[in-house]
C-alpha cells in the first residue's frame, strides 16, 4: 500500500510570506504528528492530530499551525515566514496515537526561506 | 526537559564488521523506542522499535537493546554494509495516550568498503 505522501517536495519563499504543506497519511492510519528537522536542532515535534483533534503540540511560536480533515490528511500552516524556517517539514502517520506502534514518515517538503 | 542524546555523532566501520550505535534517554516514564535510519534526501525510515517491558529485540540483522537502569539504548548492525551508511536517530514515546517522540541528534553511520 502507498506509503505517507507529503506535498510538495520542495518550496522556495520570501521572508513575510506563508505557506501551506500537506500529508497524506497511510490509508487506515489516524494520527498524524508533524516534525521540523534542521541540522542545529534536528527533529523537533511540531504536532499531533487524531480524528480532526490537535492532541499535542510542540515548543513553536503560533505562527506554525495545522489541522486534520475527516479523511485524516493534514495540512500545516506557516505565517509571516522567518529565515530561520528553512527546513525539511516531515509528516509522520500511525495507527492511533498512544499504542505504541510504528510511526512512518514520508518525504518531507523541503522549505527554503529567502 | 527531556531529551534523547547520542554518544558519537559519527562512526566509522568497516564493510563486514559489526557496528554499534548508541543512544541515552533522560525520560524514565518513556516506554516505547524506535530507532530510524535516514538516508539523505529522504525520510527516516523504521528500522526497529522495542517496548520498555523487553531488553531486547532482534530483527534481520539489528538488535536492539534497553537497558532501563541506566536510561540507555543501543542498535547493533550485523556485519554492517555499504548501504547502511546513514543517519540513525534514536526516538522515545512518553507513556500515555500520544504519539508524540523525542528524537535524539542522530549518529552518521559511515561504512568503508
């Protein structure tokens, strides 16, 4: 079956502007969490959504947010972007939250900002 | 704050020969581990989980081990080959009802032919 689907692969944007990403998960999974990867923090926790509901979120200012669709996809969202954005964006899909089953990541959109 | 720290940011093998990467976690409550593989341009790719009631856990050709008393995880990669050269990251899950994982800085994994 297909695996977790992010779109697009790469983004280029202006300081100011925002951005929307977007994940598609593995068909039957539920939960997705959102992670930022840099070479100076690595992987960071962004969020995590099960049926349409933010159940966790990570240590980023408000301008990064997200929402889960009744189909469980994903979007997360970037406002008044900063240089310091600039980073691989990876989506990570599992069954249901909290069962300590295997999480899948996709791709990854890669966001420069400039 | 909780954290999942790796003790060698790189590792340098030789084709054939054992590798062993290593990974200490600071969250006594965390009970499930995973340890992924990211090759570049690509996203991390699972390669072994084990749950905090185990010590170890064997897959084809990696074994993981926890050892709780001292906070502390280890992947093992038999006879370690070329296309194992990547990043391996550690990762941890708190107890409870969330998917949410620590991950360590990772380890680059480089194999010499």
């Amino acid at each position: 079956k297909a695996g977790v689907t992010q779109t697009p692969r790469y983004l280029i944007k202006t300081r100011g502007q925002q951005v929307t990403l977007s994940c598609s998960p593995i068909s039957g999974h539920r939960s997705v969490s959102w992670y930022q990867q840099t070479p100076g923090q690595g992987l960071q926790f962004l969020f995590e959504y099960f049926s349409e509901t933010q159940r966790n979120k990570g240590n980023f200012p408000g301008r990064f947010s997200g929402r889960q669709f009744s189909n469980s996809r994903s979007e997360m969202n970037v406002s008044t972007l900063e240089l310091g954005d600039s980073a691989l964006y990876l989506c990570a899909s599992s069954l249901v939250p909290g069962t300590n089953t295997e999480a899948f990541f996709g791709q990854g959109t890669r966001l420069t900002v400039v | 704050g909780e954290s999942v720290g790796l003790h060698l940011p790189t590792l340098s093998v030789q084709e054939g020969d054992n590798s062993i990467i290593n990974c200490a976690y600071s969250n006594s409550a965390s009970d499930y581990f995973i340890w992924y593989k990211q090759e570049s341009g690509k996203g991390p790719q699972f390669i072994i989980d084990i749950r905090s009631n185990m010590d170890k856990r064997q897959g084809q050709r990696v074994t993981v081990l926890l050892n709780k008393t001292v906070k502390h995880l280890s992947l093992q990669i038999a006879a370690t080959q070329p296309g194992d050269s990547a990043v391996y990251f550690c990762a941890e899950k708190s107890a409870g009802n969330t998917g949410k994982l620590i991950f360590g800085q990772g380890t680059t994994l480089q194999v010499k032919p």
